[in-house]
C-alpha cells in the first residue's frame, strides 16, 4: 500500500495494512506479551510503512492509565542528582513508561510546578527532591495517582518511600573522622531544601554531644560546589578550632577542599574532610575524598520498582526501603 502522505495515521490503518485488529496493534507497541512475535512484526513493518508513531499524549486523554510519570529532580548540575535522574528514567523506559522531568531548583517553586504535573493524566510520581507539601499528596490521593518518594521524611503518609536511616549516617560519620584521631568536629549543613542532608547533620551533633565532643556548625547556602567555596573562609577561621569536618555532600567538600588549598591548609595535616555521596569525582586523584558511599544505582531502580508495583497493585500496604551507606577512606583524612 502507498502511503499517501497525509496526516492522521492511526492504529485503525495500521491494523487494515497488517491485517489484524485494532487491539492487536495496541496491544503490539505496549509490548503486551499476549500477542505473538509474529503479528507484532508484522504490525510494526506496517506502522513503519505508513509512518505512524503512538501519539502518547492522545492515549494519556482516553486511557485511565497514560503510562506517563512524572519525575521531580532538582541540581542536575550535581553528579549524584544527574546519575540518579538517568537511572530512573532509563527503568522507566525499560518498564515501558514515558518519563516526564521536572526541575525544580527553587523549593519555593515545588508545589506550583506539582499542581501543573498533576494537569497530566500520570500513571505516578518520583519525587527525588524537596519537601512535597502534604496537600499534594492528598491531592494524588484523589486522582489515584501513587507517588515514591526518595529521601524524604519518612513519616509522610500514603507515599512509598526510599529512606534514608540519617542517625546511622551520622553514627558513622562521627566514628570515620574519630577513628582518624579528629576530636574537634565540625559539620556543614543545609536544611531549606533537602530533608535527608538536613537530618544527617543534625543527628551528626547529636552524636558529637553524646559524646562529648565539641562540634561547630556552618551553615552552607545550598549545596552546590560554590556554596561549599562561600562557606569555606569561615571554616578557615576557625582551624584553630577544628581538625576534623562532615560536609552534607561530596560536591560541598570540593568546594571546601578547594578553597582551604588556596588559603594554603594541609589536607589531611591541618584539617581532616569527610564527604557523602561517594560520587565518582570523589575519587578522582585530585580529590581522593574521604566519604560515605550511598548506594545510588540500587535505590534509583528500587524506587521505580516500588511505583510500579504500586500502580498495579494500588490497594497493597506502603513501604519504606532503606538504603546501606559504607564508609570509603581516602587521602583527604588519616588513615583509621
């Protein structure tokens, strides 16, 4: 059959070139496993034939299930973020959904940027940044749209979680730079956008005051390598009472490293740093950071799992998986 050029082809004339029916062919690209290999090739030769491409966005508007998700990250500037948004995005398309990215740099901005996400006809949501306000969540809840959460406050009701045990994290951040004879501690924290790096630092003094160790606390503007840069000088004013500091996340600790070079401080002589994340540039011989490794490819692909598993089965009982974080000892501490 020629293709006549013309604009409209649909499912219907690709089933009538192939010789089988519509559903056949609905059923061929959402690789439904109850069709056979043979039908399926011959209804894609014929849509190649007839230049024709499933029109997601018309199938979002008739189908109850668009196989559309929304994915909310922020700072894909930053490795890790990056790594993580790729993974997600890849199981998403290995699943046979259609990720739809939402960047959000500014917390202010979230719920706004959610309520127009919620205007699609979505299957779900990974939100892997920020703080979701709990009217949004309500709001899913009422659409039947599921959500997963990574890094966020745990206690957050109807959302499937990727958790974050933040008094372990700074258990084990207290016992790497102790193990490394630092006992004047110091952390940078943030807490405007992020829960988790929020948290570990907090439970990070915790774990100082428990055990008596002094601990001092810069607060970093956000957590970009500049941030870590600006909030570097005034750790350099401080080194006299310091040796050993915690930093929310590995790029912030390059910021640091960076700028204590300049200032001529020895890294690990004159001040130990202890990082998180374990990014690749982490280990990169420039760096040789010291940090805490999270397992980012496995939870990026646990938390597509859990979403999926969640749009078939709606009605099953939420779930927090927890990721394992290990230390990794470099050069930018003594050895232990």
């Amino acid at each position: 059959m020629k293709n006549k050029g013309k604009k409209g082809v649909t499912s219907y004339d690709v089933a009538r070139l192939a010789g089988v029916s519509q559903s056949s062919v609905s059923r061929a690209f959402a690789r439904d496993k109850s069709i056979s290999n043979k039908n399926q090739q011959k209804i894609f030769k014929a849509a190649k034939q007839l230049n024709y491409r499933v029109n997601y966005t018309a199938q979002s508007l008739s189908s109850p299930k668009s196989r559309l998700v929304g994915v909310v990250v922020s700072h894909l500037d930053n490795p890790l973020r990056a790594l993580q948004t790729r993974l997600i995005t890849e199981r998403l398309v290995k699943k046979r959904y259609h990720p739809i990215l939402l960047s959000i740099d500014d917390p202010k901005n979230l719920e706004e940027l959610l309520e127009d996400l919620l205007g699609y006809n979505l299957s779900g949501i990974v939100v892997t940044s920020g703080r979701v306000p709990v009217k949004i969540i309500d709001e899913c809840h009422h659409l039947h749209i599921p959500v997963v959460t990574m890094y966020h406050d745990p206690t957050l009701a109807g959302v499937d979680h990727i958790g974050l045990d933040s008094a372990s994290v700074g258990k084990l951040a207290f016992d790497m730079l102790y193990a490394c004879r630092a006992r004047n501690m110091a952390v940078v924290k943030i807490d405007d956008f992020s829960y988790t790096m929020g948290e570990r630092a907090k439970q990070f003094i915790h774990i100082c005051q428990h055990n008596h160790a002094p601990c001092c606390v810069f607060d970093s503007p956000g957590i970009t390598y500049a941030d870590g840069k600006t909030v570097s000088y005034a750790i350099y004013q401080k080194l006299d009472s310091i040796d050993g500091v915690f930093c929310s996340n590995d790029v912030i600790a390059m910021g640091v490293m960076d700028s204590l070079k300049q200032f001529g401080v020895s890294i690990p002589a004159r001040i130990q740093i202890l990082g998180f994340d374990d990014i690749p540039m982490a280990g990169w011989g420039g760096y040789a950071l010291s940090t805490i490794h999270l397992q980012t490819s496995k939870t990026a692909i646990k938390a597509v799992d859990m979403l999926t598993h969640r749009i078939e089965n709606p009605t099953a009982e939420y779930k927090i998986y927890y990721a394992t974080v290990t230390p990794v000892f470099r050069k930018t501490t003594m050895p232990p």
